[in-house]
C-alpha cells in the first residue's frame, strides 16, 4: 500500500512537470518596434539618367568643299549667327558674278521693253492703222466716182475694173492695220510684258541661286553655346551633310531619364528634383520639364526629363547621374517604416502591433504616399502606437511577443522622418515621443 502511494505520488509529481515544460515551451519572438508618429512625407521617384543639353546644334556644310578656315576651337564660345568655318568658294564667287551679269542683262531688257520697244511697237502699229483707213477711205471715193460714171458710160470698163480692184486691196490692208492694232493693244503688250517680266526673274532665280550657293561656303552658328567637337582640320575635304561642328548651349541642362509607367503616372512638370553627381556632397536643385505622352515601346517605359534650376559647373553633358524626383508632400501625415507594411493573400496591407499584453496584434491599414523609409497610414493605426519594425512579417495574430532595443543605424532610420519634417519647415508637424525600444 505504502508502495502504491509512492508510486501516484510519483507519477503525478512527473505529470506536474510535464505541464510546466509544455507551458514554459509557449513560443516568443523576440522583434523591435518603431512609434507611428506625425511627420512629412514626400513620395519620390528616382532613376539613373543621363545629362543633355536642352539645346544643341550638330552643323554640317550643304556642299562639298575643301575647309579653308576655321574661326573657333574647341571649348570657343560662340554666338548666334556667329561666322565658324570658311570653306573654299572661288569657283562659287565666279558663278555669282556671271548670273549677276546674266540678271542685269534681263533687267535692262526689262526696262526697255516696259519703257520703249513696246510703247513704240503700239505707236507704229496705230500710225499704219491710221494710214491703211486713210488710203481705204481714199479709195472708196475713187471707186465712188468712178463706178457713177462708168454707170453714165462716161467711163470705160477697164479704168471701173482697176478701181474695183484697188479699193479691194485697200480694204484688205486697211483690216489687217487694225486687227494688229487690237491685237497689240488687247494680248500682244500684255505678253510682251509677260516674256520680258519672265526672262528677268529667270535670271533674278539664278543669280539669288548662285548666291545661295556662295552663302553655303560660310557656315555661322544658329545657336549661343560652346563648340563642343571639332573633328577636321584646315585643308580636309568637308562632305555635304556630314558634321564637321557641334555647338551645345549648356546653360540649361536637362537629365533623361526612363522610367516604369507605374512612377511616371504619379509626376507632372513642375514637381522638384535632385540631381546626384557621384563624388559631389551637395545635390543639385532641378524641375521635372517633361513627361513623355508616349511610351517607348522598345523598353516600355516612359521618358521624364529634369532640368537644372541653375548652371552649376560640375554638371556637363554626357554625364550619368542620380536623378530623384519628388511627386508628392503630405505634411503631418502618420507614417510607419516601410518595412513594416505587409500585404495578405487577398493584396490588403496591414501591420503588426506590439499591444501592452505581450502579444503582436495584426491590423489592416490604408497606406498612401510611400517611399522606401516610410508610409503614410491613412487608417487603422493611431500616433504612438508600437509598429513592429523588424521580426513582424508572416507573425501570427496574438503571438507572444518580446521587444528588444534597436541598433544604432535602425535609431538613425527611425529618426528620418522626424528629420524630414524639419526640412520642409513644418512647424506644427511634431512627431511623436519614442518610447524605450
């Protein structure tokens, strides 16, 4: 019996301890939080891109000719309309002045047609028309008087004949007289002005042809800027339209950049900019300038250029830099980190809690603006409240919980937005006390 005692005395002393090895087996994950808190939130996009000149001339000579001068090096400043090259036109000046000669000639033809030969053509014509009437009329009265009396029989039959007969020629001369009159008058001075006005612009297009030609051997800038490339010397061989200048205006200065169409639907010109030069401490200030309409279907992205506010000279073409872009600022927003925004299976956002009981609670969340340290909350979360920040992702709802400090660089991180906010001078945008973490 004593033995039977022992024995239950045993098994329930082994049964207690079973129950508090299980108990005390209850698992705990150990995690760091971070306060939602009151701050600034900018959403930025950023890209590497590529600096151009807003302006640039690549010039090339419209004929072929040897180089016989360059005014400008490379580097040289140049000015609109500026005189650059000088290529060889000797056989281009001779051409001008033999059109121009050409030209004159028919402008003198011209003038005196206008002035002389057609007024004296019309004058002739109308004295012979005068006269050819004149002689008819005259005529008309002799085959009158000669018919009367060849009627009487005062008058035999061959002199009647001869007058009828001059008086037919008269007529005749006397028609033709006029209908050259009229045809002068009416088509013959408006064509003779026609052929001398048409032989003088014939000339007047050559000779400006010739000239056009000539202007060619001279080539000037079309732009302000510097002379960027310069690739043949005095004496090479210029071929029409191929480039022997390069002249870039880089007093604005531009950085492309290609973007996905997800970041490129939250910008609009006039959002600010950064742009990062490698080895340069300071940022330069810039403006988004363009927004592509298109998208480039090659890479499917979408083009977004950001402009320098101000020449800075570490900025030069042909650069790559860091371009970050901000879309949007919501001051006094609730922000969490980033890293601490989940999404579930249905694509819901949420975050976990640490609650004053020990255990993490799971809470579903409207975020907002975002960028890669911190998310506007929109709803489901309150100022102050414990974020799991580090240990919460694919954390059960009530799981126990142990929060330990965070290290030094996750103290910097916390303290960004509350930087950020200073930044952007919001005064009454205070971010709320952190607890011991």
């Amino acid at each position: 019996m004593a033995l039977l005692s022992l024995a239950s005395a045993s098994v329930l002393f082994l049964s207690g301890g079973c129950k508090k090895e299980e108990k005390e087996k209850d698992p705990v994950v150990t995690v760091q939080v971070t306060p939602a808190k009151r701050a600034t939130i900018s959403q930025n996009v950023s890209a590497e891109a590529v600096v151009y000149p807003l302006q640039q001339a690549t010039i090339a000579p419209k004929i072929t000719s040897t180089v016989k001068e360059f005014l400008v090096q490379r580097g040289s400043r140049v000015k609109k309309g500026q005189l650059l090259v000088v290529l060889e036109n000797k056989d281009l000046t001779a051409a001008v002045e033999a059109s121009k000669g050409d030209f004159e000639q028919a402008d003198a033809n011209y003038v005196t047609t206008v002035n002389a030969s057609l007024p004296q053509q019309i004058q002739k014509a109308e004295l012979d028309a005068a006269s050819a009437k004149a002689a008819f009329d005259a005529q008309q009265k002799v085959y009158d008087s000669r018919k009367e009396l060849f009627q009487q029989g005062a008058l035999p039959q061959r002199d009647f004949d001869s007058a009828t007969v001059a008086l037919a020629q008269a007529r005749s001369q006397n028609e033709q007289a006029q209908r050259q009159l009229a045809d002068l008058q009416r088509l013959g001075k408006e064509q003779a002005l026609k052929a001398a006005q048409g032989s003088r612009m014939s000339a007047e297009g050559k000779y400006r042809s010739a000239e056009a030609q000539l202007s060619y051997s001279e080539i000037r800038s079309p732009i302000d800027g510097y002379v960027t490339d310069r690739p043949l010397y005095v004496g090479d061989l210029a071929a029409a339209n191929q480039p022997i200048l390069t002249v870039m205006d880089t007093s604005r200065l531009i950085a492309k950049s290609h973007i996905a169409q997800s970041d490129a639907a939250v910008l609009k010109v006039g959002n600010p900019a950064e742009l990062k030069i490698p080895g340069l401490d300071e940022p330069i200030k810039g403006r988004v300038s363009l927004v592509s309409p298109a998208l480039d279907p090659g890479s499917t992205t979408i083009e977004v250029w950001a402009e320098a506010i101000k020449p800075n000279p570490a900025l030069k073409p042909g650069m790559t830099v860091e371009v970050s872009m901000t879309a949007k600022t919501v001051k006094d927003a609730l922000v969490v980190p980033t890293p601490a925004v989940f999404k579930n299976d249905e694509g819901a956002n949420y975050v976990v809690i640490a609650g004053s009981d020990g255990h993490a609670h799971v809470k579903a969340v409207q975020v907002g603006v975002r960028n890669a340290d911190f998310s506007q909350v929109a709803s489901g979360v309150t100022p102050g409240d414990a974020i799991i920040s580090s240990g919460g992702y694919a954390l059960p709802d009530n799981t126990q919980i142990k929060i330990e400090a965070p290290a030094a660089e996750e103290k910097e991180a916390g303290d960004k937005a509350g930087t950020e906010e200073k930044d952007h001078k919001a005064a009454d945008a205070k971010p709320a006390k952190k607890g011991k973490e």
